[in-house]
C-alpha cells in the first residue's frame, strides 16, 4: 500500500509531526494540515486515500468534520480514522456515529493499533476495488527427501505455465527453510526475500506491491519470492506472517507456484490442504521412494484427495534405480510423468540460471517439461471447478 496518500490533522503539532514522519518511513504519501476547515478543502481537493484526524479541533467539531465528509461524494467512501486525545466513550460514540471508520485513543500502544487500522481500511478497498476475481490457482511443490531436484522441478514448469496462459500473472514462492533454492537456479541475487518482506508491515506488503517489485528474472517469464539466502537470516523469518503474505500472492496473481522442498510442518501443512494441486515430485533410488510412501501416508490422514496428487518420477536426477511401474507399486498412487535422464545437461542449464527448454529446446525433456506443465494447469481447473 506504499504510495497511498494520507490526510493528517492534528492540532497538536508534535503529534502531527511524530505521525507525518513515521507514515512517511512507510512510504505514504502525507499531506498535514492544524485546521478542520482546511483539511475539508484538501480533502475534497486532492481526494486522500485515507484521512487520519483527532477530533478534538477548534475550529470544527469533530463529528461536524465527519459528517460534512460523509455527506460530500467525493469523500463519502473515505475511510476515516480517529485518533484521538479525548478518551472519552461519548465522543468515541459520537464519532462513529457521524461515520468514523475507527476511533483510536493516543497511548503508547496507539501505533500497533493505527497500523492495524490503516491495513484493515485499505485491505477493504483493495478487496473492493482491485481484487474482484477469484483466488488464484496454487500449486505446492514437495518430495519426501532433498536432492529430488524438486526445486528445479518447480522452477522449470512454473516457467512453462506461462506458455499454456500468458497473460496470467504467476509467481512463486520459495517456502523452503532454512535455506531457498529457487534464486540460486534461476540467478537472482537480491535482497527482496520472504524474510525481509515479513518484517515490512501489513500496509506495505499489497497485491500492488507484490506486482511491483518482486523481481523478474532473466528468461524464466515469472515474478520470484525468493526464500531465506542463510539460516541465519531465517531465524528472523516473522512466522506469523507467512499466511498472511500467501494469501496477498493468491489475491494478486492468476498462479502461485510454492516451493516447499521436503517441508512437512505447521507452516507447510495449511499450504497443502488448501492447493489446488500438489506436486510430489519423487527420485528413483528406492529409500526415496520409501519415505515418499511414508509422507503419502501422512497426507491421506491430512485429507489430501488422491486426485489432487500430481506425482513425478524425475530420472534426470539418477539414471539407476526403480522403474516407474515398480515405484507406484510402491507408493499407491499413479505417476504421471518421468521425466527422462539428462546426463549432466540438467545440472549445466541450473548452473548457468537458464530453463531447461530455452538451453535444450529439442531434447525430449523440454518437450516433457511441456506438456506437464499443461497438463498440471488443466488438472488444477478442473478440480477447482469440481471443488464449487
């Protein structure tokens, strides 16, 4: 919500000046104003996004102010927040009465609560005005056990969804802790990662924002959160606001790709039960094909429908071991793509941060990769249409 402008009046001018700045430092814009009257004509004027005001005023009554919005069109639907110096329930009362959005007392704890508020105003507005579609599509990627290439999985046919809809915003996100794996294979280097956008506040992190400065990396045609670059950044990681941050993507985007590695918790589990498809992605050597048993198990206690399991058998990660027959005899679910060994080309395309089917277009993988990817997009339609 970075760029939303907010109309402050405040008497108190060290009130108003403490509150300008520390909404500045969150990217609002801020326009401050002593006065009531002059705060209805710049209301009116330059059309905030916001109006934050303390009703204790001397050259207005506060509920005048309120109503004088309320009853103008081009502020009719403004949210407007008091906070204010008179603790009062009458004026409280007054006040939400005459069409005050909220009515906050100033204390020590009021900046907790006005950033809730704000958040909350424009999450409303958000909701009404942009996101008037449905949720997008999500699909979890997992496996049993690290080195499966699960992540190279995820990062390969997430790039060949846009082919099958390439209008639709996809992103991905890479869950994976403690350290990400999908900025290292497609080359980013940033410092925009799940753990220093969950220290932003909720008024920041919108659908907008997202949109605007997830990066985008070279060839792979979709917008990256990446993972945690060290554990000890991850440490940081503000798991409270995980939920919140997928729940924004899935607002803003027509696909969320989620990377999950071989995360079973209660960080990833959510994820999984509310995805429109998961992606198992299972190696050929039989202890994986073990323990990819083991957490099918789990997941069927979980309430995971076998028809929302998109398992792949990816033989580019080891030529030897069991066939795909024996592995879903194994495993009790059907595989529905192998995809075929590639010598050392499935390592050269990651090291080199390129897809695999822009570095091989010819080989038959690319073409694996493909049709996967088409399939799994018109699996995930089908079952979201049969879930309404």
């Amino acid at each position: 919500m970075s760029g939303k402008t907010i109309l402050l009046l405040d008497e108190n001018e060290a009130s108003r000046k403490f509150l300008a700045a520390t909404l500045r430092q969150k990217q609002f814009n801020v326009i401050e104003t002593s006065l009531g009257k002059e705060a209805l004509i710049y209301a009116w004027r330059d059309h905030p996004d916001l109006i934050l005001f303390d009703p204790v005023m001397s050259d207005l009554r506060g509920e005048e102010f309120i109503q004088k919005l309320r009853q103008d069109a081009r502020t009719q639907k403004t949210p407007i927040l008091a906070l204010s110096s008179d603790p009062s329930p009458v004026r409280r009362q007054a006040c939400l009465e005459a069409g005050a959005t909220e009515y906050m007392v100033k204390s020590p704890d009021a900046l907790r609560s006005l950033e809730s508020a704000i958040w909350q105003a424009f999450s409303e507005e958000t909701a009404a005005e942009e996101i008037k579609r449905e949720k997008a599509l999500m699909i979890v990627f997992l496996s049993a056990k690290g080195g499966t290439g699960t992540s190279s999985l995820c990062a390969n046919l997430a790039m060949n969804f846009t082919k099958h809809q390439p209008e639709a915003q996809v992103v991905v996100a890479d869950l994976v802790l403690p350290i990400g794996s999908i900025a290292p294979i497609v080359g980013y280097e940033g410092d925009l990662n799940l753990v220093t956008v969950a220290d932003l506040p909720s008024a920041q992190t919108t659908g907008k924002y997202f949109l605007e400065n997830l990066p985008r990396p070279e060839l792979w045609q979709f917008q990256l959160l990446a993972g945690s670059p060290d554990p000890r950044q991850a440490n940081k990681l503000n798991i409270g606001r995980v939920h919140e941050i997928m729940e924004v993507l899935r607002s803003a985007y027509d696909i969320v790709v989620v990377d999950l590695g071989r995360s079973l918790s209660r960080i990833s589990m959510p994820f999984i039960q509310h995805a429109d498809l998961i992606c198992l992605v299972v190696a050929t050597d039989l202890s994986t094909i073990k323990l990819t048993k083991t957490v099918w198990d789990y997941l069927q206690t979980q309430g995971i429908d076998e028809r929302r399991v998109y398992a792949i058998l990816n033989r580019a990660v080891g030529l030897e071991g069991l066939t795909k027959t024996e592995a879903e005899a194994i495993i009790g679910i059907p595989i529905k793509t192998t995809v075929p060994y590639m010598g050392g080309n499935f390592t050269l395309a990651n090291n080199l941060n390129q897809p695999i089917t822009v570095k091989y277009p010819k080989d038959t993988s690319s073409m694996i990769f493909n049709q996967t990817s088409e399939d799994m997009l018109k699996l995930a339609r089908q079952l979201r249409m049969q879930a309404r």
